[in-house]
C-alpha cells in the first residue's frame, strides 16, 4: 500500500507540473482575458473623432503631404499640404463620409497619397496578413510546447 | 614563416592598391561631371490618374479680373499650367510657354491657361509685367483646382485636347518645341 502511494506522489506531480499549478493556470487565464479584451476595444471602438476639426485633423494624418517626403498633411505646412487640409474640411461638412475623401485623394493622386493603406481590395491584405501570421505562429509555437512537454514527461 | 609570406604580398598589394583607388576616384569623376553637364529634365510625360479622364473643371477670375471656365475653350488644345513665381523652373520654363502661346494662338489650335499654385495675385501680377505671357491667369476663386488635377509640385503642366479630355502631364518645365512634339504625337494618336 505504502508502495503504492510511493509510487503514485511522483506521477501525481508529473501531472500537476503537465498540467501547471492552480496559481500558473489562473494567471495565464488572466492574461488571455487581458489579450482578448485589448484585441476587443481595439477592433470594435468606435469612438472616433468628436468634433469635425478632430475628424478632419486624423483625416489628414493619413494623407501624404505630395510635395514632402515622409510627412503627412498634417504634419506638413506646405502649400498643398495647407490646401489638402482646407479640401478635407470642405468635404467634411459638406457631408462627404471618411472613405468618400480618401478615395477622392487617391483617385487624383493615386493609392500612394494614402499614409494608411485601404482595408479592401489587395491593400486590404497588409491589414489581414499579420493577424494570420500571428494566429498562425501561436498556433505553431503552442504545439511545439506541447510536444516538448510531452517528450520531457 | 608567415612573415615571410606577408613580404611576398606586399610588393603584389601596393601594384593593385593604386589602380583601385585610380578606378574609384575615376569613376566618381565621372560621375559628379555627368551630374554637373546634364540639362535638367524638362518635358517628361508623367502618369497621372487623370489621364484619358475629362479635365476637372477650373472655373475662376483671371488676373485681368475676368471670369474663366475652362469649358469654354473646347474646339482647342489647352495647356493648364500650374506655376509659382517662387518657383525656378518655373522661371526657366516661362519664356517657352510664351513662345508657345505666341505661336498657337495665331494658328488657334492651342491656348495656354495658367494656374498660380500658392501664390500672391500681387506677385503674380508683377511676375506677369515682367517676363510677359498675355494668356488666362487664374489667381483667385481656384482652391482646390490643384488637388482635383492632383499637383504634386511645380512646374506641372496638363493638355486638354478638344473634347476636354486630359491627355498628357508634363513634368519638369516645358519647352516649346518640346511641347510640340507632344502634340503631335497626340494628334497623330488621335482621340
């Protein structure tokens, strides 16, 4: 009997070290809680801009000044770039939707003049891809451990 | 040993030594004289979105206080010049748009229209008085004319055939000649 308990602690522990311990596994669950409600308000925030000064101020922070390098509109005071931030005001309250005004500046400027890349199309891809990539190496690297621990145990 | 290996290369590293230096040095002369002698590039067709498109409308009032649409002048070719007086290509390129327009306009197949691009109508005026061009020159009432034909810098120059379909975008400064080299090749490719 004395054996059998003996015998029984050591796998008991093997088990409880497979497994994690009760302190391990809770914070772990923490920090995917913590993860998912991040990805959460980052995806489905809605939130935008207040007032049409801000909209039109993030507006331009993702239109490039065309005659500056590296610089969005509203970062530049050159005279185009003066000139994009008036046409996105104007386009602002005359009821224009974000999308419309940036596919006003790329369809004059082409898809170069967007700082940030369009969501559909081929484009939409840079905005897909690092969330497949990231699924995909978690998913790898949770199976390497998994059979790493196997192999140890 | 090795020393006496290294005395035998050093005679054969100080032979080659110079020649890579000559070459380098050589080639950077060239180089920095192609750079200095070249004439800057003028009349370089560049894409444009617009192209093949219906000009967008530029509707204003010139500097001699006159409204302007550019609708108007369909039946003939236009050059829509975007300049600055601030600008030195601009500067370099103006004698040749007056040589142009001189010349089209007697033969009327071809107007040129100007659009000052961050520009003072006071400067603009002055800059007119004294390097001449006696064609449209929209000074006010045209923001936004330079976003709807996508500027990105000036000198820009667009031709609008006579339908009021963009068909060219010139980059770089004009010249007369080479203006009109473009139009025949236009006209020869037809509408």
């Amino acid at each position: 009997m004395t054996d059998v308990v003996a015998a029984s602690k050591p796998a008991a522990r093997r088990d409880r070290r497979r497994r994690g311990s009760r302190p391990a596994r809770a914070s772990w669950l923490a920090m995917a809680l913590v993860l998912l409600v991040a990805l959460g308000i980052g995806t489905f925030d809605t939130g935008g801009p207040s007032s049409p000064e801000d909209r039109a101020q993030a507006l331009a922070s993702t239109i490039r000044c065309p005659t500056c390098r590296s610089q969005s509109a509203a970062d530049s005071d050159s005279p185009a770039s003066r000139e994009i931030r008036g046409e996105i005001r104007a386009r602002i309250d005359a009821g224009q939707s974000d999308g419309e005004i940036r596919r006003y500046f790329s369809s004059r400027y082409g898809e170069a003049i967007l700082l940030t890349p369009s969501s559909s199309g081929i484009a939409g891809a840079v905005w897909v891809l690092p969330v497949v990539a990231l699924v995909l190496g978690g998913a790898g690297l949770g199976a390497a451990f998994w059979r790493w621990r196997r192999w140890a145990s | 040993m090795e020393g006496m290996l290294d005395d035998l290369d050093r005679p054969a590293r100080r032979r080659v030594a110079p020649w890579v230096a000559g070459g380098i040095g050589l080639v950077l002369v060239l180089f920095v004289g192609v750079l200095a002698t070249r004439e800057p590039a003028q009349n370089r067709l560049t894409d444009s979105n617009l192209l093949g498109d219906v000009a967008p409308p530029i509707v204003g009032t010139t500097l001699d206080e006159d409204r302007f649409d550019l609708d108007r002048l369909r039946g003939r070719w236009v050059l829509v010049n975007f300049f600055a007086t601030w600008c030195a290509p601009c500067r370099k390129e103006h004698p040749e748009l007056v040589s142009f327009s001189r010349r089209h306009e007697q033969a009327g197949d071809a107007v040129v229209v100007s659009v000052a691009y961050g520009d003072e109508a006071d400067d603009v005026r002055a800059y007119f008085d004294d390097n001449g061009g006696d064609w449209p020159v929209l000074v006010g009432d045209v923001d936004g004319v330079s976003l709807d034909y996508g500027v990105a810098g000036v000198p820009e120059s667009y031709l609008v055939d006579p339908a009021g379909f963009v068909r060219a975008k010139v980059t770089g400064g004009v010249t007369s000649s080479g203006l009109d080299g473009i139009l025949a090749e236009l006209r020869g490719a037809g509408p």
